[in-house]
C-alpha cells in the first residue's frame, strides 16, 4: 500500500511538471499559469500539496510554502549561486500529530548569512530508553509538546569563510506518560526552557546552496546550554558536519555528509543526541527511538535529474548513538538505504520538493516529503 501510495505522488509530479512547463514556454499559443506558482522579478513563491507516511505519525497531510529571493548577480565573483530563501512545512496527521516547521537561509550582498528556524510540535510519541543496544518494545507513551528556535549569524571573509553566533531556545512540556520507562530519573522528565549559545564556523565553496553539484561544506560550533528553571542544569554541545558534493558524466551528481557531534553535562532526554527523521539516517522514523550523548553517521546520495522539474536518488547511510568514546561507538551499528523523487518548485534556484522512502534496522521504513535536500 506503502509503495502505491509513493508512486501515485511521482505520477502526480510527472503531471504537474507538464503544467507548469507550459507557462515557462516561449511559443505564440496560449499558455496556462499555475495558480501554485508567482513571480515577481527576484522574488519566487510557491505552495504544493504534501502527504507523508511513517509508524510514528501516520499519514501526514498539508502543505508546504517556499519562498526564494534571487542575488542581484546571477553567480559572484568566485562563481556561487547563493539565494535567500524561506520554507515552511505545515502538516497534520492521522495520529494527531500538529507539526509547524519554518526555516530560513538569507545572505546580503555585505557578506552576511543569516538562518532562522522554527518549529512547533504536539504529538503522541514515545520515549524508549537511552542507549544504542537493541529497541525497547515496551516505549513510555507521551504528550511530547515543544517550541523550539534557533538563529545564526555570521559574517564572510574572503567569500568562503564564516564566523559567527549561534542561538537556541526550546521550551519543553511533557505529559501524559504511561508505563514506567521514562520517569523521574530521565534527565529532562519535567521539560522546561533550555537556552543556548555559541561560536560558529563555516567553510561554504558549493556552486550553489540549494542544490550543490561540487564543492564543499564545513560547519562546525560549540553551543553552552542551561536550564532556564534548573539553572544549576548546564550542559555543552560541540558538533562537526563536512559534505562534498562531485559530478559525474555531467549529469550524475553524489553528495556526501559525515557528522559528528558530543555533548556532555546534564543534557535532557530531548535534547541529547540522535539519528532517524526527515535528515539524518531516514528509514529510522522516530527520533526518540536512538538517543544518547554522541552520535556520528555518514551518508551518500546520487542524485539525477530525469525530465523537465522530475528527478531521482538512491541514498544510504550508516550511524551509531553512544554514551563513551571506546567500543560502544561501533557496537549495533545502524544502516538505512532508499530511494527518492524530486520536483523543482522553484527551478531558477533549484529548491525541491522532496519524496523518499527509505529502510532502516529492525524492521523499520517511512515516506518523508519535505522542501530542501537532507544534506
């Protein structure tokens, strides 16, 4: 059922990508608008249906706007296409889940990068332990509800380089817990406000920032946390992401990510590290289900684009959660693998919708649709 579901949207897209070709057409006929799609000089905008499913939420529901702002060069000095652009995604599911996600990336023409994110949830979920050995069958049920936002800022030297600041804030509540897994002894039981803060690196040569066909991508930062109700509670994050992105034949593109990331202190359940979603390690559906202090993963796409807007990828990955720098890092390694649709909502800054379907351990396999690529 899964995959008639997944291959009808692709069939959608095929249509909706001979729509709006037609209003791109230079001919004398008459063409149609896409009512899902405006323009206005360097402004783009854009709205699609979307529909998702996982064992976690269910069947997703809603839509997604975007909306990209063009540079005033078509490629600067040193050949990067680096458009500003803010999406959204919007959806409701058959398991009540309510999930608001915004996220923005800006560049100014001074060399400055802002990005923005912000995100609402209000779900039933599932807390099923912490540690990287085999799943719990018996998970502690929860109201698992947050608002959460983060912001960075930095500044540009000699094009490529980025250092500034980076801000987070989330507000925790939790209720509603059965069965005895997660309890007063789970660091974070009592939700609450976490604040962080920290410096932020980057190194950014990709040709452009939506879509990379080469070039690389450095981000590194350490951000001090605390507990704005605890505030005795304090912990620290240090992350390390590295992508690389090739072209071959011309039109056969592969994107690779290696991460890295640690924290210590008294970090909450909800905030400690972990694999799975929409980004990392898809085909692991729920976040919750592998969490500890440190992870790392590395994953690779190919990606190919097939006809007009439409295109495709097959991806894979491999990942662990753990507690200690030893053994414990490669001990019930986590594998995933799938494959994916493209379409092209906004073209001239290649920004996609995205379908993948993708498996993971122990059983476990979803339908993501989402704007951007993972990585």
């Amino acid at each position: 059922m899964r995959f008639c579901r997944y291959f009808i949207l692709i069939a959608c897209l095929s249509i909706s990508a001979y729509y709006t070709q037609a209003q791109d057409s230079s001919s004398t006929k008459k063409t149609i608008k896409n009512p899902l799609e405006y323009t206005n000089g360097r402004l783009q905008f854009a709205v699609y249906p979307v529909s998702s499913v996982d064992p976690a939420s269910g069947i997703e529901l809603g839509m997604m706007p975007v909306f990209s702002i063009a540079p005033k060069a078509k490629i600067d000095s040193m050949g990067f296409y680096r458009s500003s652009s803010l999406a959204a995604h919007l959806t409701y599911s058959t398991k009540n889940w309510a999930n608001v996600r915004c996220e923005g990336q800006f560049y100014t023409s001074k060399g400055l990068n802002y990005g923005v994110f912000v995100q609402y949830l209000h779900a039933p979920d599932y807390f099923y332990g912490i540690g990287n050995d085999t799943i719990n069958t018996a998970p502690s049920k929860f109201i698992n509800q947050y608002l959460k936002g983060g912001f960075e800022l930095s500044k540009s030297f000699k094009t490529i380089h980025f250092i500034g600041v980076k801000l987070e804030i989330q507000h925790q509540t939790i209720t509603e817990i059965v069965k005895t897994v997660l309890n007063s002894s789970i660091e974070g039981y009592n939700g609450g406000t976490v604040l962080g803060i920290g410096p932020l690196y980057k190194f950014d040569t990709r040709d452009n920032v939506n879509y990379p066909t080469k070039g690389t991508l450095i981000q590194a930062s350490a951000v001090f946390s605390f507990l704005t109700n605890e505030t005795d509670k304090k912990f620290t994050t240090y992350s390390f992401d590295y992508r690389k992105y090739f072209t071959f034949f011309k039109s056969i593109n592969l994107a690779f990510q290696a991460m890295i990331a640690s924290s210590e202190g008294d970090v909450p359940f909800y905030k400690l590290q972990s694999i799975g979603g929409k980004y990392n390690l898809r085909g692991i559906t729920n976040k919750n289900k592998y969490i500890d202090k440190n992870v790392w993963y590395t994953q690779a796409e190919f990606r190919k684009n097939i006809y007009k807007r439409i295109g495709v990828v097959a991806f894979g990955g491999i990942g662990n959660i753990y507690s200690t720098w030893d053994n414990d890092m490669i001990s019930h390694l986590k594998a995933v693998y799938g494959f994916g649709a493209r379409f092209q909502v906004i073209p001239r800054d290649k920004i996609n919708l995205r379908f993948d379907y993708a498996f993971g351990p122990n059983g476990d396999s979803g339908f993501y649709a989402t704007i951007r690529e993972a990585f």
